[in-house]
C-alpha cells in the first residue's frame, strides 16, 4: 500500500535525529493495516523498538497486553490491532538520558492520512499526546484528569497513561484505574476481538451510564 511505503520511506527528521545524544537514523515503525478495528494510539517507538522493528516491545507492552486482556500473537495481528504513535519513529534521547518527545511534524504530516485509512471500533489513546490530537479541549486538564473522566468517552474511546513501569507509582496513586476501568476496557476488547464483520457496529457495548 502507498501510504505504509510512504511512511517506510520517511526521513523528514533525519537530521533532527542525528543532534540527538543518539545520533540515530531514522527508522519508522509501521504496524498497522486497514480493516483493524482496534485502534492504539500512543506516544513514540522507544529504543528497543527502534532496534527491533516491533511496537511495544518492551516491558510496557507487556503491561499494556496485561490491561488490554490479550496475548501477544492477538496483540500483532495487524488485521484486528492497528498500532499507530504519534511519531513513528524513536525520538532519540536528550543530555540527560530522557525520551524525547514526538515531532510534531510526525503527526502533522502522517496522522490525518492514517485516520482516513482507518476506521477503527475502539481507540486507545495512550499518554497526554495522543490523548490532546484525538480529544482535543477534552484532554486539556492532564493525563489524569482526562484518564479518570474516562467514562466520557466509553466504550469508543479510552483515554490511558503510558504503560511505562515509570508510571508503576501512579497507578498505586489511582487504585480506580484498576479496579474500574481496566475491567470494562478488557471485556470491551474481548467483544470487538470476537465479533464477526458488522457495518452496524452493533457487536459494540453500549455506551455506560
């Protein structure tokens, strides 16, 4: 397909990779087809993914597989989970050893094409980035306001934080999370991952109280 070749291709941030403190080339990480009807949207590949080619391969992805309910090989089948960040390719780190955040350009240039592409019947938004390019106002308040008001956006959408065991202190923080919404995000994605072909979306929850 020419839009996934174009994105392959992409070097529109080689040199601002090369003055990152990796010096990396660029490497777009393009896992999607159309047809998925699970949408994640999250931030950037991270090194290991940069290396491996592979979304989420990582201990977050681990973590993600873990609140999503699936395995791995329900996880990379691209033609039910389509993985789109907002930057494809790994941002580098700063002097400090830090990701770096997504160019803006990544999303300004790709995301609008993909979304046309796509028609997903759930999206996951992962971490403030995506969480701001898909809600809008909606997301302004921070990843937690946006993440706890979740039921706003259910059972289409569901705003979460970064898988990153980084955040492992956040989700002790917010016991809510796990408790509430993990439960009706596992069983939404055992509904969308069983149902057969339906134009009608009518396979989907209804929308929660």
């Amino acid at each position: 397909m020419k839009l996934i070749d174009d994105i392959r291709a992409c070097r529109i941030c080689a040199a601002r990779f090369a003055a990152t403190a990796t010096a990396h080339a660029p490497r777009p990480v393009v896992w999607f087809q159309p047809g998925a009807r699970i949408l994640i949207a999250g931030q950037a590949p991270g090194m290991q993914v940069h290396l491996s080619g592979r979304p989420f391969a990582d201990r977050s992805g681990d973590r993600l597989r873990d609140w999503m309910g699936v395995d791995a090989d329900s996880f990379y089948d691209q033609s039910r989970i389509a993985i789109v960040p907002m930057a494809f390719c790994f941002p580098g780190y700063d002097a400090k050893g830090s990701d770096l955040p997504p160019p803006p350009i990544c999303a300004a240039t790709w995301r609008a094409p993909v979304m046309e592409l796509l028609h997903p019947r759930l999206i996951l938004l992962i971490g403030g980035h995506a969480q701001r390019w898909h809600l809008g106002d909606a997301a302004k308040g921070g990843v937690t306001e946006t993440v706890a008001g979740w039921r706003d956006h259910a059972p289409r959408i569901f705003p979460l934080p970064h898988p990153s065991w980084r955040n492992t202190g956040w989700l002790k923080r917010n016991p809510w999370f796990e408790a509430e919404l993990l439960p009706v995000l596992r069983r939404t994605v055992q509904t969308i991952l069983r149902e057969t072909d339906d134009p009608t979306g009518s396979a989907l929850p209804r929308p929660l109280p």
